[in-house]
C-alpha cells in the first residue's frame, strides 16, 4: 500500500525534525485504519513548491557536496533519481519517507496549478489552458488544487468553463487538508468525477511554525508496491493509469483554524 501526501511546502519556518517526525506519524496513523495494516506502506511527500521556494534544489546541492544531510533525528540522502529524496530516521529502513520535487504556479487568472514530479522552474502568469500544456509538455502531472475562495466568483467561473471544455484524463484535482468540515464538496469535484478527472488530495500547509503539524495528515492511498531503485516513477506510472484507484485519508481542519488561518494569510498578504 501507498500512501501520498500530494501537495506539501517545506516552510524556512518549519522546525524540519518536528516536520518529519509529523508526517512520520501522520501516515502511519492513517495506514493502521487500513483494513489489513500487516501491508508494507510506502510514504511519500510530493512536493509543491512556489516562485520563491528553492527547499529540493538546497538540501540536494547540500547532499551532493556532504553526503547527507541531518534535522536532528532524520537524516536526507539522495536516490537513484534526480528528483527523490529519501528521509530516514535513525538510519532505521523502517521509517523512511520519499520527498519528490514539483512545483507550484499561479497562472494569470490567480488560480493554481500544481506539476508534481518535475524539478523544474515554471513561469507564473500564463493563462490556465498554457500553464496545464505546458506542465504536461515537461511530463509533470497537472493538478489544480482547492483554495478557500479561488473557485468562486470570477475565476471559479473560468475554471469551471475549462474543466467542462477539457476532455483528456491526464489533469488531476486536487482537495486538501486546509477545507474544513463544514465545507460542502465542492460542484467542481462532483463534475470533474462525471467526466474522469481524478482528484490528488494533499495537506498543504500554511507558512506558519505551527502547520508542521500537517504533512502526511491529508492525502490518497493506492494500493501495490514501489520498486526502491525508481520509487518516483514507478509511483507516477501508478497515478497516470486511469485503471488505478485513488482513494483518500483526510483530516479536516477545524471550525477555528480555518478561520485563524485564513485571518493570518489576509494579514501576510497585505504586509507583503
């Protein structure tokens, strides 16, 4: 069994031994509510990062220049493929989690696209129709993610004339930790499933100290097994398949932490 956290940001806030110890805990929470919990779990972080994040690219210039690199606890090493890394605590096999390069980008109507799997640098400001052929033409995975307020109005009507005009299979979206129990599913999912698209849920923490709590709390599961010599790709080659089921494990964030949060984002947004 696999389980998948698909949308993460590592934060310069974050205290990362905490961070990993979280996600650590985080999945293997969820995968005792599997029915047999005797499977071999595989994690993963895909990550997700923005313009003005650099995290992937840092830690594994640092790796290849020391070897390794230590938050406490956890210890970072490279793999077999450019865009994974490995973070193992205690040098133990058994607590071994892969993060995965991606990206995210907000194109020029100020919604968001993700491109999970790709180390590569992606222009902001590109309409929605570019921004997803272009991600696709760099064989990332294309994932429009929830976000409090970005599918109403203006551009909720943008996004729900392109998804009702797209026809292939090979755009994801996805719903994350951050919509809060009293959230209705939103009409987009329930029209994206009416004509197969698929949706990737992940945690996606906020850029405060305390949204350490997060990764690994919010995700799908797949069930099969990874080959450790290319866990990004054959992990890949798994989501892609339209035969594959995705189901997800959430945690919802609460009544007063989302409205916390959403007063704390208002108040970064304006400072910036």
């Amino acid at each position: 069994m696999i389980l998948v956290d698909a949308h993460v940001h590592i934060y310069a806030c974050f205290d990362l031994e905490r961070f990993f110890d979280a996600a650590i805990y985080n999945f293997q929470s969820a995968a005792k509510l599997n029915e047999n919990c005797q499977d071999q779990f595989s994690f993963f972080l895909l990550l997700t990062e923005g313009a003005n994040q650099r995290w992937f690219q840092l830690i594994s210039e640092k790796i290849a220049a020391q070897g390794s690199v230590h938050f406490g606890n956890w210890s970072i090493f490279s793999s077999e493929e450019r865009i994974t890394l490995i973070a193992r605590k205690n040098s133990s096999s058994e607590q071994l989690i892969y993060l995965v390069a991606g990206r995210q980008i907000v194109t020029a109507e100020k919604l968001e696209v993700l491109a999970l799997f790709s180390d590569q640098f992606f222009e902001d400001g590109n309409p929605l129709n570019n921004t997803v052929e272009i991600v696709k033409k760099e064989e990332a995975i294309p994932v429009i993610p929830w976000g409090a307020g970005k599918w109403f109005g203006k551009r909720g009507n943008v996004l729900k004339k392109y998804l009702g005009l797209y026809r292939d299979k090979d755009l994801f979206l996805g719903d994350n930790g951050g919509r809060p129990g009293f959230w209705p599913t939103p009409s987009l999912f329930r029209q994206a499933k009416l004509t197969g698209l698929r949706i990737l849920p992940g945690s996606d923490p906020l850029p405060f100290p305390n949204e350490y709590k997060k990764p690994g709390s919010t995700g799908c599961k797949l069930a099969g097994s990874i080959d450790p010599l290319c866990p990004a790709r054959s992990l890949k080659k798994m989501i892609v398949d339209p035969e594959t089921e995705i189901s997800d494990f959430r945690k919802q964030e609460t009544t007063l932490g989302f409205f916390r949060n959403q007063i704390a984002m208002q108040i970064v947004k304006r400072q910036r």
